[in-house]
C-alpha cells in the first residue's frame, strides 16, 4: 500500500505519509482537523484507449 504526502485545501499544510487507498481518499488534516476527500491517480491504473468508429464510405467503386 502507498502512502502519499497531501497539501490540505483550507489551511495549506503539507500532511504526510496518508494512506488514501484505505480510507478512499479522505483525509483529516493534522493542523486545522478539517475532513476533505482528496482526487488521486492510484498508481495501479493505466489509460485505457479509445476508439471512435465512424460510418465510412466506401472507396472503391463497382466494377460494370
């Protein structure tokens, strides 16, 4: 499991050593005691590609 080092959104103090899989993102900042949820890429993710698929015409022409 990963820990992470979050800056709190209200009072702007660097709180470390979070273990946001656990908890899902939610953090209590050690100085001001506010409860925020914190967005994270969790590192096991990987982009999944996209793909758009369109009507296409056809190039060829018929054969008379």
């Amino acid at each position: 499991m990963n820990t992470y080092d979050v800056k709190c959104p209200i009072c702007g103090t660097l709180n470390c050593s979070l273990f946001l899989e656990e908890t899902d993102g939610w953090m209590e900042c050690e100085s001001c005691g506010h409860t925020t949820k914190f967005q994270w890429e969790a590192q096991t993710e990987k982009p999944i590609p996209v793909f758009v698929i369109r009507k296409l015409r056809s190039q060829a022409t018929p054969v008379k």
